[in-house]
C-alpha cells in the first residue's frame, strides 16, 4: 500500500497532551509545521454539531472518569516538569472551543498559522488564561501580528466555519478517538507516548529521537482543568 505522502496530525488547544506533543515534534523535526497537515479537533458547539449531523458524522471519542480525569491533570503537570516546560492549569469557565480553533484556521489562510498556535499555547497552558475569551484571542493575534477582527470574526464566518466542519468530518472519517492523533497510510499513532512510534516510521533513517516520552499507555490523551463535565480529550 503506498503511504500518503504527508500525515495529518490532529490536535486540540484544550489538550495538555496536543501541547506537549507538538512541542516534542518541533524538537525533532524543526520544520514540523511545514511537513504536517494541521486537523483542529474540538467539542463543538450546536451549529458545528448540527453541520456534523448533516454529513452523517460526529466525534469517537469517549467520556472519562472523574478519577482518571484528575489523574491526568497531575500527570501532564509532571510530565511538562520533566520536558523542562512551565505550566500554569487553565480554568475554563463555559468554554466556546470555536472561537479558538477556527481562529486559528483564520490565522492558517493569513500565513499566521505557526505564530497563532504558539501564542494560544503560551496563553493557555504557561499563563493559565482563557483561550475561549475575546480579550485572550485579541492579545494572541496582536502577539502573532494577525489580525485581531479577523480572529473574532471566525465563528461568524461561513467558509471558516465550513472549513472548521470539514476538519472534524476528516476525524470522523479516520476513527480519531483522542488527541494527539497521528496519522500517515495506514499507519495511527494516539497519545503523546506514540510520537516516537511515529517517527520511528515516518524517518526510518534518521537519527532516534533525544529521548523517550515517559508518558504511561493509560494515559495518552487527556483534559485541562476546567468546569465542565470531566471527560475526553476533545
């Protein structure tokens, strides 16, 4: 079977694990972003939804324990310690995921696509903010020199929108069930403790990565602290 000649990373900004295996990817691979096809993947609101429902998909993944939830919020803290990454725990209060991951499509057809995220991951994860907030958004795109308005704008935006459900109907199409996710052909890799597997298949010939993740099977994907429901890692 011929392999596709990129693979597509799913990634969430509401994921501590997305973050942290990004970071791990641009530490191998500098040029990640420009090798990679970037899918946001989120829990959406009733209009994303009900677009879903109208191409007969939807998302895989699973709730989660209360007690596994808060496991996990220790163990990302423990495993940022261990990759020597500040991290401050976001709380979110009524997140609208849309906001920020269709901003960051925005940004994506500004040319602003890398300075975006990385301003959106310092916010969230090394200062604690609110990603799902106007204010927080507008410093974010001011910091990554794209537009403010523009940033705003993209929930109400038909083609951004479009773009944003063509995003998460790809999800539905490849079984992703949690985030990080990893896919190139037939191959899948889930969960930070999978980005060695990845590479290990994509760059048969490179140099091993520095070192391995350290993250547990059982806890590949998971949630920032936050007020809602304890569950997946959408």
């Amino acid at each position: 079977m011929k392999q596709q000649r990129r693979p597509r990373l799913y990634f969430s900004f509401r994921s501590p694990y997305s973050w942290l295996a990004i970071h791990r990817l641009r530490r191998e691979v500098p040029d990640f972003f420009d090798r990679v096809d970037f899918f946001p993947y989120w829990d959406p609101d009733a209009q994303t939804t009900a677009a879903l429902a109208e191409r007969g998909a939807e998302l895989h993944y699973a709730q989660m324990s209360r007690a596994k939830h808060f496991y996990i919020l220790q163990d990302t803290k423990r495993l940022a310690g261990q990759a020597g990454m500040a991290m401050a725990w976001p709380i979110d209060v009524d997140p609208w995921w849309e906001l920020p991951h269709l901003a960051w499509l925005s940004a994506r057809r500004a040319g602003r696509a890398v300075p975006f995220y990385d301003a959106l991951v310092a916010a969230r994860w090394e200062r604690g903010e609110d990603i799902c907030t106007p204010d927080v958004i507008t410093k974010a795109a001011t910091t990554a020199d794209f537009d403010p308005a523009l940033a705003q704008a993209a929930p109400d935006d038909a083609e951004i929108r479009a773009e944003g459900t063509d995003c998460l109907a790809a999800a539905y199409d490849d079984d992703v069930f949690g985030i990080p996710y990893l896919r190139w052909g037939r191959h899948r890799f889930w969960g930070l403790d999978r980005v060695d597997h990845f590479l290990a298949a994509w760059q048969p010939d490179a140099d091993p990565p520095a070192g391995p993740t350290g993250v547990p099977e059982a806890v590949a994907a998971g949630v920032p602290f936050d007020t809602d429901t304890a569950g997946g890692c959408g």
